[in-house]
C-alpha cells in the first residue's frame, strides 16, 4: 500500500471577495472527494481572497499509483476551475 501526499498552491485571479473564493475552494475540495476519494484541507491562506493551499492524501496500492493520482488531481485543477497551480509538493510514502 502507499499513500500519496499533494500540497498544491492555488491563485484565483478573478475573486475579488473571501466568499467568492471560498465557494471555489468548497467546489475543489468536494470535486477531489469525489472524483479521487482523496481527504482534502484548506492549509493556509484561509483569509487571503486569491490564495490558497490546499493539502491531499489518498491510499492505493502501489507507489505509482499514488504518485499519478496526486499528479492527475493537480492537472486537474487548472482544467475545471477558474484558478492557477503556482507552486506543488508531491510525496509517496509507501508502507
């Protein structure tokens, strides 16, 4: 088994307002629940309006797999929200 670890540093240039951003972060976490089955918290920036980091971690079985899904999620991001990747840290931990 291995468990993949993200940290992912997110800007949202069109939010002007601590609720616009927290309705797209809402919508990020949730998506990666449910999407990815991953467990997802707000780390910082929680009172800035256009930043945030966001911290991830799934299990699955092998180290590969960890290391894709991570990637696959922060990929993803850009893709589905009105948001940037501006900085990322992804660690496998196998066990």
């Amino acid at each position: 088994m291995a468990v993949g670890i993200g940290r992912v540093a997110l800007r949202f240039p069109g939010t002007r307002t601590l609720k616009d951003k927290r309705n797209i972060v809402k919508s990020i976490t949730s998506y990666m629940r449910k999407a990815y089955s991953l467990s997802v918290i707000e780390a910082d920036g929680q009172n800035t309006c256009n930043f945030s980091v966001l911290e991830m971690a799934g299990a699955v079985s092998s180290r590969d797999l960890a290391n894709r899904l991570i990637h696959n999620v922060v990929d993803s991001l850009e893709e589905n929200f009105d948001c940037q990747v501006i900085g990322e840290e992804i660690e496998v931990w196998e066990a």
